[in-house]
C-alpha cells in the first residue's frame, strides 16, 4: 500500500506532506491492531466513530517528522489503496476541506521513508501540541500481538488450514482435542489442555451472544472468499476467531500465547458461522 514518497497533502503547520501510504479505518475495515472493534480502534486516536469512517493518510514533513492525516474522504482512500496495491501510481492529494485533523506520529508501522528529507522522527512537543501516535508494541504476546495473529491466518488461510490434521479439530459442542498449532508455525505438542477447551468454549458463547445482542460496530466483519464462502472475523474480549463459512475456524487466546486452536464445523458451527454472517458489517 506504500504510495510514491512524491505526493502531498497539507500538515497542519501548512507543510507539505510527502505520503508513504494508507489505510482505512471504517467499521468494516480498520487496522485490527488498534482496538478489537471499529471504536475501540478510533479511540486509539482520539476521533468519534463515525459511521463513514476515515481515511489514515501515513507521511513525512519536510524536515523529516511522522505526520498522521486524517480525512473524511474515505473513497479518495479506498482508490489509492487499490492502485497501489495492483502497482499503479496514484497521486493521493485529499483537498483541505476533507483534513479532519493531522496528528503527530504514525499509529502503525511504516517501513518505507520519503525520499530526500531526513529520517523519520516524531514532531517537535512545540510543533506537535499532544503526544505522538506510536505503534501498539508488538514484541510480547498480548492483544495487539493476539489481533495480528489472526489477520495473517485470514491473509493466508490455506496455508494455515493445510497445518492441521482432521483428528486435531475441536468439535465445537465438546471442544475437545483442541491441541492447536503455533503462530509460529511450528507444530504442537499433541496434548489436549484444559486451557484451550475452556477458552474455546467461552469463544463460542460469546460468539453466539453476539447473535442475539449485536456488539460494538466492527467487532464482526465479513470479507470475500472463494467461491460462495466468506471469510468471517469476530473478536472479543481476550479473543480472536477467524473463520471461512464453508469450513472451519480459528482462534486465538491472550492466554495462549502463539496458539492457533482449530475448530471443526461439527453440528454447531455451520449455524453460528451463518448467523454472524448475516449480522456482520462488510465492506462498501
């Protein structure tokens, strides 16, 4: 998603912005490392949760500072971003009138710099007038870590579902066998623990709450698949789920770390998956 290093956009000092890339933050798509839902994720930086969402333009300033731009032209974004992921250069240049604030800082990770300008730094306290945005730390297992984890099973989904033998399923009403394979890739130990069956029960209970008593806008999401599948995202308190609705899911717990926890489709599942499709935001 990272742009050309040559557009600009004004900062708030009225400096240029060289723009490194972009994201978007809307109830259907934000980036899940900032919050389990669309508001937790805007509360991350300090904005109201409107139901059109924003778009997060990621740059420089002339003198090399992290700037955070934020607008409320969420298909200037959306377009950008698919030029530039199909490799086409696209000149992200939002009009004033769309800037609903510049923060200082990025809230993610950036690997790429502008060219010519020297290298990225936080603004100046006296420039930037409130603490800068900084990326969740990752390093340690935890929340951030945990929502990371199950973005790059729903990215490489038949990788993660060839690592697991049909005997390592879960059944959704027992969740017995729930062995699990690490984030890592590395393969589990075999034994069946207490943890991941308690866990992955009250996964599914709190997913199946979430039928009967919709949560927080953002909290369910649901994403193309091949064929007439989709590809379902529900996260909650201390848990994450990734799921296809022709097959199977899985789940990470902040209290197993690097854990993959498979649950086959059983007689329950099939159900549950439907439902929270049905009551899932999906993107425009």
């Amino acid at each position: 998603m990272a742009g050309t290093g040559e557009n600009a956009v004004a900062a708030e000092d009225d400096d240029a912005l060289y723009v490194l890339t972009a994201v978007l933050l809307t109830p259907a798509q934000f980036p899940s490392v900032l919050g389990d839902d669309y508001p937790e994720a805007c509360a991350a930086l300090d904005l109201a949760p409107l139901a059109d969402g924003y778009g997060l333009v990621l740059g420089q300033d002339s003198d090399g500072a992290r700037w955070t731009v934020v607008i409320d032209d969420v298909s200037l974004v959306a377009v950008a971003i698919a030029s530039w992921d199909c490799g086409i250069e696209y000149e992200l240049s939002p009009d004033e009138r769309t800037v609903v604030a510049a923060l200082p800082g990025w809230p993610l990770a950036v690997a790429v710099a502008a060219p010519g300008v020297p290298a990225p730094h936080d603004p100046k306290p006296e420039v930037a007038e409130r603490p800068p945005l900084a990326p969740p730390d990752t390093s340690v297992w935890g929340p951030a870590q945990r929502r990371l984890g199950a973005d790059e099973i729903a990215l490489q989904w038949a990788v993660w579902r060839e690592q697991i033998p049909e005997d390592q399923f879960a059944d959704p009403g027992s969740a017995e066998g729930a062995e699990g394979a690490s984030i890592a890739s590395e393969e589990a130990d075999g034994e069946t623990k207490t943890g991941p069956r308690d866990g992955i029960r009250r996964v599914l209970a709190e997913a199946h709450a979430y039928v009967e008593k919709p949560p927080p806008l953002g909290r369910v999401r649901s994403s193309f698949a091949p064929g007439d599948a989709r590809t379902l995202r529900a996260d909650g308190p201390g848990w994450s789920m990734v799921a296809r609705t022709d097959d199977i899911a899985f789940v990470l717990l902040d209290e197993e770390p690097g854990e993959v926890l498979p649950i086959g489709r059983g007689a329950q599942l099939p159900g549950l998956l439907e439902a929270l499709d049905k009551m899932a935001v999906r993107p425009a």
